[in-house]
C-alpha cells in the first residue's frame, strides 16, 4: 500500500478484519483466483470503495489477508524430538484447514497465480524457520540423526499433510501418531 493510500483511509480495525475474514474465507473454498475486491466486498459488506481506499488492487488486498493470518509461530519448548515432530503435523494441518484451505493448495500446485505461489511459499518459509532451528540443534545434540537433511525432513512433514488433504483422508491425531511412527526411524538418532 502507497504511502499516499494509508494517508487517506482512516483505519478501523474492525473493518479490516471483516475484510480479512471474508478473503481467507474465500480463499480457503475456492482458491487465490476467485478473491478479487468484488467478491470481498460482497462477502464482507464492506463497500468496494472503502476496500480500494485500503488497498490498490487485489494483489494488495491477497497479500494484507494473508499477512493478516501469518502470526509469529510460538513454537513450543522442553518438546522430545518426537514431539516436536508431532506438534509440526498438526501445526501444519491446522494451518491448511484453518488458514489457507485445500483449494489454495490446489491452486498452489497448479499455479494458477504464480504471484500468489510466491507469496505463500515466502509465508511457508518465514513460518517454518523455528523447526529448521530446532532441527538442526536437536542433530547437532544428538538427539535425532546428525546427517538428517532439514530441508527435506520439512519438505517431507509439509508434503505429506498436502498429500492426505490432496486425497481427501482425514488428518485427525491418529492420523498424526501413525505418519511420526513411520517417520520417526528417519530421524531417531
């Protein structure tokens, strides 16, 4: 947003969130390309005008709504190793439910708004640099494997929570307790 813009729109944070709430939701069902400052607007009964006064144009709008919901992960301490892979899985599952939704995932895969991709794949970046951390200094402790590759134990955690949700299974907490059981002998020092 331009300087210029946030001079001129008073800012009501109730309104913003209504805003927010409606693009996730959005989202969340049918994926980046159907959020646009109409739809927001419709689903949020804010005016199109107030929307535009905030932000220049949808890509704006996507990017504020998404920073909006990419809060500072309190990653847990005094964890096991185990459990911290645990709390990862459903970390990670509750975010896909709750924040972005299976049809950005879709879109995301197929790249449908490559801009959007990006800017989903820098917010899945920032948030999971805590686990990076703890991996590589629980190897470095020796509490799991010393030659674990961290980028691709995250790909792995990540890519197998789009995969059942891909699939359509559920990822309750058993669910969890099985995908760590099998996993875990990667990892175990």
């Amino acid at each position: 947003m331009s300087q210029a813009t946030a001079a001129r729109a008073p800012r009501h944070p109730e309104v913003d969130n209504r805003i927010f709430a409606a693009a996730l939701a959005i989202l969340r069902s049918r994926g980046p390309l159907a959020v646009s400052v109409e739809s927001v607007a419709a689903a949020s009964g804010v005016a199109k005008t107030t929307i535009y006064r905030r932000y220049e144009n949808r890509d704006s709008l996507l990017t504020a709504a998404i920073t909006s919901a990419t809060t500072t992960i309190d990653y847990p301490s005094g964890l096991s190793a185990q459990d911290s892979l645990r709390w990862v899985l459903r970390h990670a599952r509750d975010t896909i439910e709750h924040v972005v939704g299976r049809g950005t995932v879709a879109a995301v895969i197929m790249n449908e708004d490559p801009q959007f991709t990006q800017l989903l794949l820098g917010m899945i970046r920032a948030t999971s640099r805590p686990l990076r951390e703890d991996l590589r200094e629980r190897a470095g402790a020796g509490e799991i494997k010393s030659d674990v590759d961290v980028e691709l134990a995250i790909s792995i955690l990540l890519g197998v929570v789009v995969a059942e949700l891909i699939r359509g299974r559920p990822t309750d907490d058993d669910w969890v307790d099985s995908v760590l059981a099998l996993l875990w002998p990667a990892f175990a020092a």
